[in-house]
C-alpha cells in the first residue's frame, strides 16, 4: 500500500512539474516569440532555371528519386533547400545510382521488414509533455484571443489567410478554398474568415504529395508514405495508452 501511494505521489509531482514547464513554455512563446524564415517555394520551371536542369527531367527526378515537393492540386512546388542533395546527386551521377539508395529490391525488401524493427519506448514523462502540449495546442482559449489581435503568432506557428497562403503555395486563393473544402486541409475560422496553420498545411500537403504518387504503384513513395502512417499510428497508440494508465493509477 506505501509503495503504491509512493509511486501515486511520484506520477502527481511529474505531472505537476510537466503542466508548470509547459505553460511557462507556452507563455514564453506567445510574447518571446520568434519570427522564423518561412520556406520560399519554387515552380518547375524556376528549379529549371536555378539548375539548368530541364522541366521534364526535374519531373522525372520527382518520381524516379522521390525528390521532395509538395502537390497543391495540379501544381508542383519545390523548396529549394529540400531539393538540395537530389539535385547535386543528379548532376553528379547522372542516372546511375553508386550507392544502390532507390533500388527496387532493396526498397521493397525495407517496406516489408518495416514493421519488424523494434523502436524504443517512449519514456512516460515525454508521452505526458506530448499530451499536455497538444492540449494546451487545442483547446486554449486564451491562445484564440490572442491570435485575433495578432495573427502573426499563434503558439510558435505562422498564421497566414487565404490570400496569404496562395501566394505562399505559389497558387490562387481558390485553389486554397478548395483544398480546404474538398480535400480536407487544415484550417480554422475566426466569425467567418478562414486562417490556415502554415506548418500544418505543409505537412497535410506533403502526405497528400506521397499518397498520390504511392496509390499509383511508385515503389519510393510507398516508402514515403508508409513512414509518415506509422509515425501517426504510434502517436495515437501512445496517446490512447497513456490516458489508460493515467487513469488507472488514479483509482
């Protein structure tokens, strides 16, 4: 019984701790916070030009080598530090690839023993700051208000509006409506107007991206896209085991 109300006591003084240095945190970034240079994307038809490179072999290194870019509709954009090593590989070795990285055999052979490898467990007071900064994330009302007097700053992230994010994304705004209402983009609405969460729209728009390309058989991208499931399976199997075990220690 002392040991159990000693470990009792032990997860209260950690949850305590994390909530005191999450919402410190918190506070930090709504008034400290600091401006970061937001990617600059580029057309084809400019990484042709930067590069030398031909519009319709830059396409071909999108599939042939998964070179990363993101997909708004018909649209294909490039960030230009992303597309670095691709880009020097290719001018480098041309097709050939020295180091066997995109060979189909091995590519397949990694997708299959993926879910074989053992990753290592989360320590509990990392899945709690996670839980805890997620929330604080979601339902904060004074992170709301606080976005309508500057948009600019809304918990460490970039707010952008509708006409901001097409020219960001390199598109038209209603291109953005439609992502938003078709395809499902994140986004949130203060009375009628929509804002859009710059690096949660870069994320959705870079699943998209790999999906896309992994439905139609692209081996690569497979690979892609079925890192980016299983990182959010494991988040939410965390999640959901850790609210079970938090609330079992509390009867």
């Amino acid at each position: 019984m002392c040991k159990k109300m000693a470990l009792l006591f032990r997860n209260k003084v950690i949850i305590y701790t994390i909530i005191h240095d999450e919402i410190s945190q918190l506070v930090k970034n709504l008034y400290e916070f600091e401006h970061h240079t937001p990617k600059k994307y580029l057309t084809i038809k400019e990484v042709s030009s930067m590069t030398g490179i031909g519009s319709y072999t830059i396409r071909q290194l999108t599939h042939a080598r998964a070179m990363p870019h993101r997909k708004v509709k018909s649209r294909i954009i490039f960030d230009e530090n992303e597309i670095k090593k691709t880009i020097i590989n290719y001018k480098q070795f041309g097709w050939t690839d020295p180091d066997n990285n995109w060979d189909i055999t091995e590519v397949q052979t990694e997708i299959g023993n993926f879910h074989k490898t053992k990753e290592a467990p989360a320590l509990i007071e990392e899945i709690l700051r996670k839980i805890i900064r997620d929330e604080l994330a979601c339902f904060s009302s004074e992170i709301m208000n606080y976005t309508k007097k500057d948009r600019a700053n809304y918990y460490g992230r970039t707010v952008l509006t509708i006409k901001e994010a097409a020219r960001h994304f390199r598109t038209s705004p209603s291109t953005i409506y439609s992502l938003i209402k078709e395809d499902g983009m994140p986004h949130f609405k203060i009375q009628s107007r929509f804002y859009i969460v710059l690096e949660e729209a870069e994320a959705f728009l870079w699943r998209e991206t790999a999906k896309s390309y992994a439905t139609e058989g692209n081996i690569y991208w497979q690979r892609i896209l079925q890192r980016l499931d299983w990182e959010e399976k494991q988040r939410n199997a965390i999640y959901e085991k850790t609210l079970k075990r938090l609330e079992e220690s509390s009867f």
